[in-house]
C-alpha cells in the first residue's frame, strides 16, 4: 500500500469512528427516554419503544429528537405540541393508560 493509499484509509477509518461514536450516544439517549415512557406509562420497554417510534413518525420527527424532548420532560420540563399529543395518543393507542399526564414530570 501507497503512503496516500494509507492516508486515504486512515481518514476513512477516522469517518467512520465518529460516525459510531454518534450511533453510541444516539442509542444512549433513545434507550433513557424509552426508560421515561416506561416509568410514565407504566408500561413494558418493548411497548415504550413502540410509542417512541410512533411518535417520531406521527409528528415527522427524528426519533433522536423526540428522545431528546422526552429526556427533558423526564427532568421536569414540558412536552412541546405535537409531541405531547402523540405521547398520548401513542399510549391510547397501545391500551395503555398512564396515570401522569404527559405535560409535566412526574412530582413536579
């Protein structure tokens, strides 16, 4: 291998690393806000995840960012429209009926 063959490598190689490193902490954040819908919703983690990706798609928004808003929400901040609205829908949808309305945290 060329010196630029291997300069060509380690630059695709160095892509490729923070392109995992974004998947890690984007998978982080979406499995605690499964674990906020679970506990809001008292529902089972396989059910939360199912009312996260409704919600991102119902609202067209990326499920990062609805994980990123129910983090919030977990922390004691509110759900914007239509967010909210599909947090709830979701969990009627599902048969599920959580006892804490989503707009704040719960204790809050």
């Amino acid at each position: 291998m060329s010196s630029s063959d291997l300069a060509m490598e380690h630059e695709r190689l160095e892509r490729e690393s923070a392109q995992l490193k974004r998947a890690v902490t984007s998978h982080a954040v979406i499995d605690q806000a499964i674990g906020v819908v679970v506990a809001v919703g008292r529902i089972a983690p396989e059910e939360g995840w199912r009312v996260l990706r409704d919600v991102s798609q119902r609202t067209n928004t990326k499920l990062r960012t609805v994980a990123d808003h129910i983090l919030e929400f977990g922390q004691g901040g509110t759900l914007p429209e239509p967010i909210r609205t599909e947090v709830k829908l979701a969990l009627d949808r599902y048969g599920i009926h959580c006892r804490a309305e989503p707009t704040h945290a719960p204790g809050r």
